[in-house]
C-alpha cells in the first residue's frame, strides 16, 4: 500500500498558539541571543516579528497531523540581499513537531518554499541556522544549500542594552 501524499497548506489563525510553541523551539537551535530570553520573552520577540514581516510578504506554510493538528511550519518570505539587492527568499524557520522528524517533512516544506519562490521568479534561497544544530545542517546540505559566510559576534556586556 503506498502512503498518502502530505499536504502543504497555508497556515490559519487557530494554528497560532502552537506554530508559537515551534518556532521558539527552532529559534533557541538557530539564534542563540534568543537563549537569554524567558520563554514569554522569546514568544512576544517572535510574535511581533512574524506581524512585521507578514506586512513584507511574509507566510507560514504547515503539514497537519491525521489530527489536523499542524506536525511541521515553514516560516519563509521574498526579501533582497541587503548589499546586492538581488532578490532572494528568506528562510526564517523550518521547524518540525518532535513527534514527527526524521519523516521527510522537513525536506518537504523546504522543496515547497523553493516553489514558492520560484513561482515569483526567486532563485537563491538563505537562512540562518547554528553551527552546533546537526539535523538542519544535514538536512540543507542534502538539499544542496552550501555555507556562504560565518556570523561573527562579539557580545561584550556593552552590547546587551
Ligand atoms: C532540522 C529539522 C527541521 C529536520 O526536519 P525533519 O523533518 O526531521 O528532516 P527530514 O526527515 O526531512 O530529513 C531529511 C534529511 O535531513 C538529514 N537529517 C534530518 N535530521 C537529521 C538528524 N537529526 N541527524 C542527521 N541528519 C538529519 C538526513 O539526511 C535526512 O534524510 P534521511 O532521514 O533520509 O537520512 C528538525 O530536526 C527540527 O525541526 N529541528 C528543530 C528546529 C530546527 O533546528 N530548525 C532548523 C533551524 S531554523
């Protein structure tokens, strides 16, 4: 018997709460300044972002449980280099239920976000993610994205407002 094909689907208002809940996890694996934050920190940091970028295009792409409830979000908008101005599509995060990795749905919401991009005629994808994060370090490599620059930071007390 050969399994359903997963749908990809735009996200919907009631998935709020827990595409909150997922991306503070992949955000603590990818950024960790955000580390520092409380858990309602993080949450309001995240929540008023993904509003600002919504207004830049900004969309949230899911599969769904047999439940309905969503296993997987990809957080993902059009953008340009900030020096080239070559447009690009802007990964902001790929984050899957831990109930449900290692299931192909990762590499399914990135092949879908390079669709989309495709679809408006973008062609050069980027994202962010830790050094120390091996799951999505493999996992881009095997979808082909190569290491372009390393993020230096130099957080002297000075810097922490
Ligand atoms: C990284 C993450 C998105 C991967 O999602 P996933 O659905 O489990 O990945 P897939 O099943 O599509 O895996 C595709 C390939 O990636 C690689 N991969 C994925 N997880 C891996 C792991 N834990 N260790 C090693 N390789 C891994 C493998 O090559 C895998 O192919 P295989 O299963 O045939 O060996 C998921 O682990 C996650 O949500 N992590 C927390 C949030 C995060 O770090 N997000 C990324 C930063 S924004």
């Amino acid at each position: 018997m050969t399994a359903e094909p997963v749908a990809i689907e735009d996200s919907i208002e009631s998935d709020r709460p827990v595409l909150l809940e997922l991306f503070g996890q992949a955000v603590r694996a990818s950024y960790p300044d955000l580390a520092r934050m409380t858990r309602s920190e993080a949450r309001d940091r995240i929540e008023a972002q993904w509003a600002w970028y919504r207004e830049q295009g900004g969309h949230v792409r899911v599969t769904r449980a047999p439940g309905g409830g969503v296993s997987a979000c990809c957080w993902s908008l059009p953008t340009h280099h900030p020096v080239t101005g070559v447009r690009e599509w802007f990964i902001v995060i790929l984050a899957v239920d831990p109930g449900h990795r290692r299931q192909g749905l990762g590499r399914l919401l990135l092949d879908d976000a390079r669709n989309e991009a495709r679809k408006v005629g973008i062609h050069r994808l980027r994202l962010f993610t830790h050094t120390a994060n091996v799951a999505a370090h493999s996992l881009y490599r095997e979808a082909g994205f190569e290491e372009a620059t390393v993020e230096l930071v130099l957080d002297g007390e000075e810097s922490r407002g």
